[in-house]
C-alpha cells in the first residue's frame, strides 16, 4: 500500500467518525467547546482551525487549564497543561510549554494555546474492592497502632516493675550493711570482743658502738666495695 492509498483510508475513517467536541463561536478570541467556556490566547501562524480542533478534541482534556495544539505532518495534535498554581509535576505545568514545543515539536511549527476557564480536574473513581481495600488497610493500621501502644505501655510497667525491685534489693542490702558496722561497734565498745591485744615491749638501751664488744675482721675488698664483718665475742 502507497502512501495515497493509506492517505486516503485515513481520510475515509476520519469523515465517518463523530465529531469529539461542539465548538460554538463567542467571538473572535472566545469559545464555547462542550459548553465550557475557551480563550484563544496564543494563534501562533493561524494555527487554530475550528473544524481540525472539533474533530480531535476528546473530554479527557476538560481537566486541564490549558490546552495546546500544535501542526506536524499536516496532523493536528492536542496536549493539555495544567495551571502553575496545581500541585502536579513540573513537565504538567504550562511554563513548561517552551520545553515541549523545543523537546517534542517541530521546530517554528504552528501552534496555539487555548485557556480552559472552566477546568475542573476529574478523579478516577474506584471500584468497590479498592474501596474496601482501603478501609482494611486503615483497620489493620489502625489495630497495629493499639498493639504497638499497648506493647509500649506493658514495657513501661516492667521497666518500672524491674527498676522498683532492684531498688528494694539495694536498700536491704544498705540496712544489712549498716546493721553489721553497727554490731562490731556495740562489741568492742561493751569489751566483750575486741579486735586486736595490747602487748607491753619493755624500751631496749641503745649502746653507743665505742662501748660494744667485739672485733671487726675485713673479709673481702675490690675495686669498688668492702665487705666488712663484725664479729661478737661470747
């Protein structure tokens, strides 16, 4: 299959296919696309097409602030922004509009930006098992959140129940203490039992060593020494 026979299949199934938007004019800048209100605010070398835009648009792209039209191939293709003040991702916002015309369009195609003023962001809606799924993962968060709280406390009053006994183990071990000094004290002060003996050393007279008896004999010298021996006589 050439090209103009694909062309021409592509052209066929368009012209069968419905319409994906109403586009009533306002004015020359104001729209009216499935009853939401539209601002043309950029028409970039007369890119916008009325009939091209009715026939691409799709009610996916009435959750965005912002939607963008750009040319390519003789093909039109839209893509929707968000406002800058939506807490979604950067590359979503439009100041990230730039990017996408360098980064994913050809360069100086035709474009135009049209503002939603009646965006409203549409959340998927979930089934009945997600929902229910939900609710037991907040149960089952919430039971965990008890448990660990009531495991806590009980630690708690161990910890406490531990600490109070090795309290009254050390105060008794104190008084025992105490009560035995105090028995040895009471002993010796009563005389019953003492500890130590008094013994009397009668003073030993120093003799001066001119008034001692005895011989002195050099048994051996060096160098450096003298061994000298004092020998007592009987």
């Amino acid at each position: 299959m050439d090209k103009k026979s694909l062309q021409t299949l592509i052209d066929d199934a368009r012209a069968s296919r419905e319409p994906g938007g109403v586009i009533v004019a306002v004015d020359a800048t104001h729209y009216q696309i499935n009853e939401h209100p539209y601002e043309l605010m950029v028409n970039y070398r007369d890119a916008f097409d009325r009939v091209e835009l009715s026939d691409r648009f799709n009610t996916y792209f009435s959750r965005y602030d912002y939607l963008v039209g750009d040319w390519g191939f003789d093909q039109l293709r839209l893509r929707g922004f968000y406002d800058d003040k939506r807490n979604v991702a950067g590359e979503l916002k439009i100041s990230a509009l730039q990017d996408y015309l360098d980064e994913a369009c050809n360069t100086g195609c035709p474009y135009f930006v049209m503002h939603n003023e009646d965006a409203k962001v549409v959340m998927p809606k979930r089934s009945s098992r997600q929902r229910e799924g939900g609710h037991r993962s907040n149960r089952n968060q919430n039971n965990g959140g008890k448990q660990q709280h009531r495991s806590h406390s009980g630690n708690r009053s161990n910890n406490s129940q531990l600490s109070e006994r090795k309290a009254d183990r050390s105060n008794s071990n104190k008084r025992q203490q105490r009560q035995h000094v105090n028995k040895h004290t009471n002993r010796s002060n009563s005389g019953q039992q003492k500890a130590y003996t008094v013994e009397k050393v009668k003073p030993v007279k120093k003799t001066p060593v001119s008034q001692r008896h005895g011989t002195v004999k050099t048994v051996g010298h060096s160098q450096h020494r003298k061994f000298t021996i004092r020998e007592k006589e009987d």
